[in-house]
C-alpha cells in the first residue's frame, strides 16, 4: 500500500514488460517449487477470454426504462424552501399585472385594484394537504368607493397546491407546483382608510377570487425546477425525478432520483432530510449507482477498458501484450472512503486475472467535490494476473475513473423556473458514510 494521488501530465510510471514478469514467475517458482510456475503458465487464456468478454458486455447494459416507482432509489436530493424559491423566481415575468374589477353596494360603485407579486413557497401544507406546498402571494391592493384609483394599501392571499413530477422529454423531468388545483386557505388587507364590512368583506372575497383565477390561469403547472440526465460518455445515461416526498417539520423536499443504469443489489438509500445549517441543496449516492454508472463508461471507454501494466490506455490492435479491465464493485466505509475493486485480465500469452482495489476519499477542491486515491493495493487473482504488483496507483485508469466519479457527484444538471437558468451553486460540505456519499451545495444568489 501506498499513498498517491492523479498521475500529473507529463508523469507516469514505466510499462512493466512480459519478460520482467517472467522474471518475476521464474524467482517465485524457484522459492515456492515448480508447482506455482505449472499452474500459472497452464492457465486457460480462452476461458479469460470469454470471462472477460462477458463482463464487459454485461458492464454496457441498460435498462429499456427507467424505474417509475419513488421506491428503493440510488440517488436523492434534498430542497430546502430558499433553494425552492430561488428556482421558481426564474419566471419570464417576474411583474405581475394589475388586476382591476368593481362592484356595487347600495347603489355605490366600488372600485377594487389588486396587484400580486411573485408567490413566495414554504414547504408543507394544512392537515387537508400535508404534502402539498403552501405559498403566500403578496400584493397591493386599494378599494375605492366611487373612486376608480383608490389609495393602494397591502395584503397577502396564503394558499396551497399539490406538488408533482412531470416528465419534459427522455432526459429531463421537472418538479412542478400545480397552481390549477391550488386551495385558497387566507387572505389579509390592511387599506388607508376604513370601510364599512358591507363594503370590506366582499371586496376580500373578490380579491381573493380574481387572484384565484389569475394564478391558475398564469402558472397552472408552474415548473419550479428541471432536472437534466448527466453529460457523461455518449449520453445514454438517463436520470428522472419521482415523488416528490415533502418534510414539513425539517422544511424540506426529497425527490427521487430513478436511471436506466441497473443495480447490482436492491438499493435501500438512507437519505438525511434536515440539511446541514448553511446548505440549501443535498445529494445523496448508492454506491451501487457510482458502480453501474462506471461500469457504463468502462464499457463505452471513457474509462479505459484496455490498458498497460501503469494502467494507461493501452490499443490491443498494436499486436503487443496488454490488459484488459472491468469494475467489480464499489462500497462505502466506515472510515469515510469509496473501496472499489476493478480486475485486471491478462488475455495474451500469460493470461490471468488481479483485483486491484483502490480506496478513494472525498473533499472539496477548486472545482467542486473531488475524489483522490488514498491506497491501491492487489487483494488478489488467478493465473498469472496472481503476480501482477502494484504499479497501478497513477496511469490513466485510476484518472478517468476518479474523473467519472467527480462529474457524477458535482451533478448540475439543475434549471430554473420558466427560464430555464442553470442554478449556481456552491461547494458547501461532502461525506462518506453508511448511508452512501453525500455532498451538501448552497445558492450563491440570495432569494
């Protein structure tokens, strides 16, 4: 074992040649006996051959679609109200008209003049709607008798609407509130001047009736925010958004995270609801999601599915003696580490196969979340892979790996509102635990 991080350009370690690894079997034998040198060279390359084969074929499976159910999800994320209102404020028009109507009592025009602004959501709604999300829209409003430009004073109409997600296209939903099944739940005015109830009672209940309408006609499904699939290889990985699950009590939001990538095991993602003081967006990672998103990338060639003994990208088309690679598995520790395994298959000549495992720890750097190798050592292998060293802790491998990892969990395929604005977000704080990978991002821009 050994401590190391990303091989820097210009730097890598040496090829390791056949014939210094026959060296290497020739030495082992004469210490442990013929025997080890016998079953090492009389290794079957065409059973790795086709073992190999295989898993690599298995490694670029997909799924024909993605999970719709909100259950046993490799990926959530977590909102917070700020992050919420942030999104949805990304409106095409954020002024909102002036809405004008009168009435009369006792044989006297009254004049009633509203103007909403922006709602304003808070998550949860009444014990009618728990799930729902409430909002308060502030206005300005003036009733007038006789007078068709009374004095403004200000109010605010409190509400609530279900909450949903909405498929866009095959990459992208959207977390939508549902304006034309909003509830009125209040509403309250303070006016310059007094009025009579005869007056001031109808006059609220038209306000919040005009306003009712006029929300429900502007927003209708308002798309607070569009979630994008990652930009990774060549695009055929696919994320959707299910739920959404709403925690008044933490005041926050979960949704679902389902792909067309398959698990190896039934995921159980433990997700941790209340965001750290200072954060406003969470994500949390199965490693099992990490492990079949790699794998993708391994089968596509993002991460090198052949390399040379320093683990840099190898061409078997050359005619020499290379490697070949899979990904095994991927797990958390307790010790705040990602354990992966990746195996290494010699299909030529001395043909066999080392597993070579990597922990990898997390922290925030220039340019956001990223992971950095912490120990490689070979745990072991079959054939003559069974003599490989560790010569593997730079080299292109463990690079675009480490680089496939740090685009999947710095995800920022977040839009905005109508407008569609990619959310700028801050490196706030990450972890590794239990529970998956987490990482925690705060708005830069206030609400």
């Amino acid at each position: 074992m050994f401590n190391d991080k990303r091989t820097s350009p210009g730097r890598k370690p040496a090829p390791r040649s056949a014939l210094a690894m026959l060296a290497a079997t020739a030495a082992l034998s004469a210490m442990a006996g013929c025997g080890l040198l016998d079953s090492v060279a009389g290794s079957s390359c065409s059973t790795f051959v086709e073992e190999y084969d295989q898993e690599l074929q298995s490694s670029g499976v997909l799924l024909e679609t993605i999970p719709a159910q909100p259950e046993n999800f490799p990926m959530g994320l977590v909102l917070n109200t700020r992050a919420i209102n942030w999104l949805f404020a990304r409106l095409a028009d954020t002024e909102l008209p002036e809405i004008a109507e009168s009435f009369r009592v006792l044989g006297q025009e009254v004049s009633l003049v509203v103007q909403p602004e922006i709602p304003l959501f808070a998550i949860g709604g009444n014990a009618r709607c728990p799930e729902c999300l409430s909002a308060v829209v502030p206005l300005s409003i003036g009733v007038g008798i006789n007078n068709p430009d009374p004095r403004r004073g200000s109010g605010q109409l409190m509400l609530q609407m279900p909450v949903t997600m909405v498929p866009v296209d095959n990459r992208k939903t959207s977390l939508v509130a549902q304006f034309q099944g909003l509830e009125i739940t209040g509403i309250d005015i303070e006016l310059p001047v007094d009025l009579p109830a005869n007056i001031l009672e109808p006059a609220e209940d038209l306000a919040a009736d005009l306003l009712t309408e006029y929300l429900a006609s502007r927003f209708r499904d308002a798309r607070i925010a569009t979630f994008d699939s990652w930009e990774l290889g060549q695009g055929q990985i696919l994320l959707a958004g299910r739920g959404p699950f709403v925690f008044p009590e933490s005041e926050t939001m979960l949704i679902a995270m389902q792909s067309n990538l398959p698990l190896a095991q039934t995921t159980t993602l433990e997700v941790q609801t209340t965001l750290p003081q200072g954060a406003d967006i969470g994500f949390v990672f199965h490693p099992a999601l990490l492990l079949s998103l790699s794998r993708r990338m391994n089968f596509e060639g993002v991460v090198p599915s052949e390399v040379d003994d320093a683990g840099d990208s190898f061409d078997s088309a050359s005619g020499e003696a290379g490697n070949r690679v899979t990904l095994q598995s991927m797990e958390t520790t307790e010790d705040g580490l990602l354990r992966t395994t990746a195996r290494i298959w010699r299909t030529g000549s001395f043909c066999g196969t080392a597993d070579l495992q990597a922990s990898m720890g997390l922290s925030i750097g220039d340019a956001g979340f990223a992971f950095t190798v912490q120990d490689v050592e070979i745990t072991g292998g079959r054939g003559f892979g069974s003599l490989l060293g560790n010569s593997w802790a730079g080299g292109e491998l463990l690079n675009s790996l480490l680089s496939t990892l740090d685009i999947t969990v710095n995800y920022d395929q977040i839009f905005g509102g109508e407008r569609a604005e990619q959310a700028e977000m801050g490196t706030f704080q990450a972890n590794i635990d239990a529970r998956g990978i987490t990482v925690y991002l705060n708005i830069i821009e206030g609400v």
